[in-house]
C-alpha cells in the first residue's frame, strides 16, 4: 500500500472515529492467496483491514462483503469471530471496497504437525478445531439473520458444476484426473444433509488460537462461506488426514500417535457423535469432492498468477498443486 493510499486510509479512519491524531503504520499480513490483508496500527489500536484484490475478477470471488456480513452475524455466538468494524465500497480509499475488524493477538499455526508443541497440547488443539466446526454446523441460520445466505437446496450438485464450468473455461490446461473427478461426482451424490453454516476454508492456519491455552479465540477468511451440506465442510476439514505434507498442508503417513493427533475415525467419531454418520461410500465421495474443488480453487489461484493479479508471491508454486490433488481424489474414489 503506497504512502498516497495509506494517508487516504488515514484520514477515512479517522473521519470514522477509530483513531485519533497518533501516526498509523500499515503492514501487509501474509497468509492466504485471495483477498490482500493489512495490519494497521495506532498507537496502542490495532486493526485489520481486508480488501479485495486489484484487477479483472471471476463475477463470484473474492466475497469480502459476504465475510463482513457473516462474521457480524457471528458476533455473539458460540463461533468465535474477530469484532467487525465498518464496511467500505468507496473505492477512492484503497482502490477496492474493504472492511475492518479488530486484530487479534494470538497463536496461528501453519505446519498441522504443530512442531514444538507438546503431545498432549496437540491433541487439545486438534479436539478444539473439532468443537469449533461442530458449532459452527449446529447454529440456527434463522435465529442469526443468515438464512437467506444461501441456497439451502442441491449444495453438492451446484457446488460441482460451479467448479466444472470453472475448469472448463480455465486458461491452464487441466489434468485427466479432474476431467474424471467431473464425470464421477454428479453420478455418486449422497443423501442429502440438512442445510447449515459452512466455512467453506475450515483449517488450522484460519484459526487464531490463545497466545497460551489450546482454545480458538477467532475463525478468519469466510470468503467461502455459504449455506450448505455440513458433512462437506467437515470432510474439507479431514482432508489433511489424507494429503502428505510433501504435497501440501497435510499430515497423511506421520506417526500421529506419536505426535498426539488423533486418528481420522477417532476424530470423525468425534464430531458425529450424537449425530448420524455417513458410510464409508459417502465419506470417499465427500473427500474426493474437495480435493476436486481444492484442485479447481488451486487452479484459479495459477491463473490469476498468470493474470498478475494474484495475491500471494508463491501463487505460482500454490496453483502447481492442483493436479496431485485431483490425482488424489480419483484414487480415494477408486477411479
């Protein structure tokens, strides 16, 4: 952010009443590949500041006025959320519309092996990503004003063209495994779920953890969020259990009782309980469904790469990922 937007940011902020005449620096946060984010302080004030990216943009992405809307639902739920501030589409501020939370000061892990931490820690802060989602599932859209957040009905079969017709217009050429993932999908969709809440980005690097108790104090990026199938969000979540890390963010062939992580079916048992499992058939189904739209997200990430207009300087790097993951997901398919 140059010195001439910063000092327009300034005099917004105050114009607004969030800072007095005290010097502000602004800092770009890293993390994340979408939606450019900022960390702003004044004085002993501290705030965040996400905006969508500069560029041409898919009609859909980069829905950071649906993140402002879904974290002030939020607010006095059981899903911890950072405090939403203001909303902002003037475009002569920062280029772009943006909205600004309150920073908070906490613990982000990266690497889900959680190094350096002690067993018994690891298994706490693994249980309490599992409580945070399963809030998150069992909160009444209606009674916190999102019901109209989304579609309630047929969330698998739009969710799968969505990502297909993305493909298919995709600049990058795509591997089989996708074209394959395309074909198999639509043909083995399970029962339907009831409509809830989802993230739609659910892991260990978007959430803010207590500086020192295992306990999540905040859930970052909704970007994804919708009304939607809760089991898919939850298999989103299980990915990691099936991805080594060599390839990306996963956690698949470590000694997990070693490091304290729990099994996958213990962990799964975890967040059905007291609720209806699926079977072992529509489990793969839900996980080679988000390896496809992970595999199709990395895609779009390559091709802003391309564009110039992606967020992140390892963009490139990010989107080459793609294809192993749809090579993942047709093997857990079985095709």
């Amino acid at each position: 952010m140059d010195k001439t937007t910063q000092s327009r940011l300034r005099a917004w902020l105050q114009a607004q009443g969030f800072i007095g005449s005290e010097d502000v620096s602004v800092k770009a946060l890293t993390g994340g590949q979408s939606n450019p984010t900022f960390l702003i302080v004044c004085g002993t004030e501290k705030f965040v500041l996400r905006k969508k990216p500069d560029g041409v943009l898919q009609k859909s992405a980069h829905a950071i006025d649906r993140e402002y809307r879904v974290i002030s639902a939020l607010k006095n739920s059981s899903v911890p959320v950072p405090a939403a501030l203001a909303w902002c589409d003037d475009e002569s501020i920062v280029g772009t519309p943006f909205y600004l939370m309150l920073f908070l000061d906490g613990r982000v892990f990266v690497d889900q092996s959680l190094p350096g931490i002690a067993p018994a820690e690891r298994a706490a802060i693994y249980y309490e990503m599992n409580r945070v989602i399963s809030e998150l599932h069992q909160l009444d859209i209606d009674t916190i004003g999102l019901g109209d957040y989304g579609k309630r009905e047929d969330y698998l079969s739009r969710q799968i063209n969505r990502w297909s017709s993305q493909l298919n217009a995709s600049t990058i050429p795509v591997p089989d495994s996708a074209l394959r993932l395309m074909d198999w999908l639509p043909a083995h969709l399970p029962p339907p779920q009831r409509a809830a809440l989802i993230h739609g980005d659910f892991r260990l690097d978007n959430l803010i953890f207590h500086p020192s108790e295992p306990r999540v104090i905040g859930v970052l990026d909704w970007e994804l969020s919708t009304i939607g199938d809760p089991v898919s969000d939850f298999a989103y979540h299980c990915m990691s259990w099936h991805i080594p890390p060599s390839l990306w963010r996963g956690i698949s062939g470590l000694n997990l009782s070693q490091l304290g992580i729990p099994e996958e079916s213990i962990y799964k048992q975890t967040y059905f309980e007291g609720r209806a499992a699926t079977d072992p058939a529509a489990w793969r189904f839900y996980l080679a469904f988000n390896l496809f739209r992970m595999s199709a997200i990395l895609f779009g990430i390559a091709e802003r790469a391309q564009q110039g207009n992606a967020n992140s300087a390892d963009a490139v790097q990010t989107g080459a990922k793609a294809g192993p993951l749809a090579d993942l997901g047709c093997e857990i398919a079985g095709i």
